[in-house]
C-alpha cells in the first residue's frame, strides 16, 4: 500500500475521543491497533515565520497513560512535551485540565492538517478538589492537541496558524501566508 503525505499525517493524528475513556472497550481497541512501539515518542516540527522548532513529545497509548497526561511531574525538559491524538475532530468545548499537574503548561490545539487552531496557557491547579480545577476549552475544533512547557510557544514565536508536522513520516507543512 502507497500512502500519501497527508493520509500519513492523518494517521499520525487520528485516535478518538472514545479512546479517552477511562476502561472503555473501544478505547481498548482503538489503541490496540497502534500497537507501534515506536509510538511512545515522536519528534515533531513546528514550522513558523522563525523556522522549524523540534520538539519530542511523548504519545499517551493507553486509557490510563491518556488520563494520567503530564499529572504528578515536577519537570518538563525544554524541548519536550505530549501529544494527544483523535480519530474525529473534537468540538471547542472540549477542555483540558490542570489537576494534580505540578507545573505550568501551554497548549496548542490543531486541526487535521497539523494546523494551529489555538494555543492556551494553563497554570498548574493547587487544590486537592479535582471539582476546583478550571477547565481550558480550545475554542476552536481540533484533531490533536500538543503540551509543552508554559511560554514555549511564545518565546519561539509560535502561534495559531502555524503547522505542527511529524518529519520522516508525514513530510512537511508550511505557515499560512
């Protein structure tokens, strides 16, 4: 089979919503068939007006790994951070949260083409009350979305519409004009 850049880059970035699930079946199956051990880690480029900025980022495989993000870490090395992949495109209104996470976070959502819908900032949350933790919402659909250290995207001058792509496997994408 001959894929295409793009259909690779689909790939890369497709695991559903249901996948999110805690014990769910279909998350089961959905990660199961992404059973590459490579998957683990992904060095990924971002591609803006500055130039390509690697990053390597680890891939949540599992319910529990997806759930357990970057929770409970007291360090996030410079050019690290974690990729969350879906199937489908996710609505706005789905949210990330910062409970139990030790360190501040920024977060880029993009959509299927590896494009750069939105990126937030989100500081660590300090109560014990999983119920008193905010809730960072996209504000715009998305198909993956990308953690790293808070000020990372800022301080290299990344921003919405900038493209997010997976070199050696699903080639290059280039910042919107």
């Amino acid at each position: 089979m001959n894929l295409t850049r793009r259909q690779l880059l689909n790939a890369s970035l497709g695991l559903s919503l249901v996948a999110l699930l805690p014990g769910s079946l279909l998350g089961a199956l959905a990660w199961a068939g992404a059973n590459d051990e490579s998957a683990d880690r992904l060095s990924l480029a971002i591609h803006s007006e500055s130039g390509p900025h690697r990053l390597d980022v680890e891939v949540a495989k599992t319910a529990a790994q997806r759930q357990q993000g970057l929770m409970e870490r007291e360090h996030l090395p410079d050019q690290q951070g974690m990729l969350f992949r879906f199937e489908s495109e996710q609505p706005a209104g789905n949210a990330f949260w910062m409970y139990r996470t030790l360190i501040p976070l920024d977060i880029a959502f993009m959509d299927k083409e590896g494009r750069i819908v939105a990126i937030n900032t989100m500081p660590p949350c300090e109560s014990d009350n999983p119920g008193a933790c905010p809730a960072y919402p996209a504000g715009a659909a998305y198909y993956s979305a990308l953690e790293t250290n808070a000020g990372y995207f800022a301080a290299r001058g990344i921003k919405v519409g900038d493209c997010v792509s997976v070199p050696g496997e699903a080639g290059f994408c280039q910042p919107a004009d």
